[in-house]
C-alpha cells in the first residue's frame, strides 16, 4: 500500500512539476504532507476501471426530477442520492450495473466501517430501495437489484428523555452564547426537526400565541408552540445579536424572508 502511495505521489508530481514553480522536491512535500493520512489501493481490475459515474449522475439527475414532481424536499432526495453515490463508490460501479450483492456487501461494510446501528442500515436500504424502485419502474435500469435484499431487522427502543440536570449541562457547555441557547429551548420546548428549525422565519411567529408555524415533511404546515422561557431566549438572542432586525415603537422592523436562527456572517444568511 505504501508502494502505491509512493507511485502516485511521483506520478503527481512529475504531471505537476512543468506548471508549477515549486522545484520537485518541494512539490513532492506538499503532496507527501497532504497525503499522510490517506491510504491508496491501485485498481488494476479493468473491467472496474471503465467506471467514470458519468451514467450514475444522468440517472440520479432523472431520479430526482421525478421525485420533485412528487413534491420530495430537496433534503429527503439528496439523502437517497448520498446512499446511491455512497454504494457507487464502495463497489467502483455505475448505478445501472449494482446487483443484489453489491448492496448486501454495502450494508454490511459500511456498517462495520461507520460502526452505526441497524436501524440506520435499514434506514440507508430503504432509501436505495426508494431510488433503484423508481429507475427500474421507469426502465431506466434493467433490474431492480432491491428485490433480493431483505429488510434489515432491529429493536425500535423507546428514546429517554433529557433530565433537568443534562438540559443545564447543555446550556451551560453554550458558553453564553445567545444563539446557542435559545435554538436549545426552542427544540426542547417545540419539538421540530432540526430541517424545520432551520426553515423557520421571523414572520412564521406569533410571539403573542407563543406559536409557529413550521413546514414539515411532504410540505405540510402545522402549528407548533413554545413555552415562555424559550420566547425569553428567542427575544435575547434577536435583540443582542441580530444587526439585520430593527425595533422601532416597541416593533420588530425585518424582511419576510428574514429567518428566526441566522449564521453569524453579516448578511445573516438562514443556518443550513
């Protein structure tokens, strides 16, 4: 493997060395310095070789058209398309050449390499499941290698809530930090997913009712509500640290698409 790492490294620097003014033996340093932490294994298999993922970008592209006519959020599909890129790139195929036994193997690997639960390996078989279904539905495939993995079975454990002392730990490891603490308060007393967290705007608040109104998954509005520490903290956070909102008259001066939680930069761009 060492062997490997040191061809590449000469290849590279022998491409690199006649548009860089760096001498070859600088050149050499800085790609053994970023390479120190990588692994490589030459792929001399030719017929794994031919892959370039130029098929696999067409049918995912047609993948997702499809399901944003179906009203998907851009979040769920890019989640099912990270599991296909993510299962393309452990196996070295194109999506349209995966069989059944490159997804058993996926599922397996990845989860002995991540070291994650069953029940996200059968959250990751659901959404291959949900993408190799609709190119072969669509005969964009010839087979639906899905077919012949089976679900993957775990324990669905009831999740115990925070206790008062780790709900202070939390907000005390904020540091102060206005922002910080009031997204903490706003999860616990609202319950939202953090996505929905971050799509809230101002405007989606009535501070009077202590409601919001948040969009959840499939594009479903629904009414949430807070409590009245968290509109405490929300009001801190948006009368110290937000530049972008103004109080006039005791009013609240802001742009619809301002959101409720901001990044730091000065345009208070919404957190992804």
């Amino acid at each position: 493997m060492e062997q490997t790492k040191e061809n590449l490294i000469n290849s590279l620097v022998i491409d690199l060395a006649e548009t860089s003014n760096l001498s070859i033996s600088e050149l050499k340093s800085k790609i053994e310095t970023k390479l120190y932490n990588w692994n490589c294994t030459e792929i001399t298999n030719t017929e794994l070789s031919v892959c370039d993922g130029s098929v696999t970008r067409e049918l995912l592209k047609y993948f997702r058209i499809g399901k944003l006519g179906s009203n998907k959020t851009i979040d769920t599909i890019e989640q099912y398309e990270r599991a296909a890129l993510q299962l393309c790139d452990m196996v070295n195929k194109e999506l349209n050449m995966i069989t059944s036994d490159d997804v058993k193997y996926f599922l397996v690997i990845y989860k002995q390499t991540h070291q994650v639960s069953d029940s996200t390996m059968e959250s990751k078989r659901l959404y291959l499941s949900s993408v190799f279904t609709y190119l072969f539905k669509n005969k964009k495939i010839p087979d639906n290698p899905m077919d012949r993995v089976d679900p993957i079975s775990f324990t669905n454990k009831v999740k115990t809530p925070l206790s008062e002392e780790e709900i202070e730990q939390i907000i005390m490891s904020c540091d102060r930090d206005k922002r910080s603490i009031a997204i903490i308060y706003f999860l616990l007393s609202t319950g939202v997913r953090v996505s929905e967290l971050c799509g809230v705007k101002l405007k989606d608040i009535d501070f009077s009712r202590k409601r919001v109104l948040v969009l959840g998954k499939r594009s479903k509005e629904r009414f949430v509500y807070m409590d009245g520490k968290t509109r405490v903290r929300i009001m801190d956070y948006i009368e110290n640290e937000r530049e972008d909102i103004k109080f006039e008259s005791g009013k609240m001066i802001y742009n619809l698409d301002t959101p409720l939680f901001a990044s730091k930069d000065k345009l208070h761009h919404p957190l992804k």
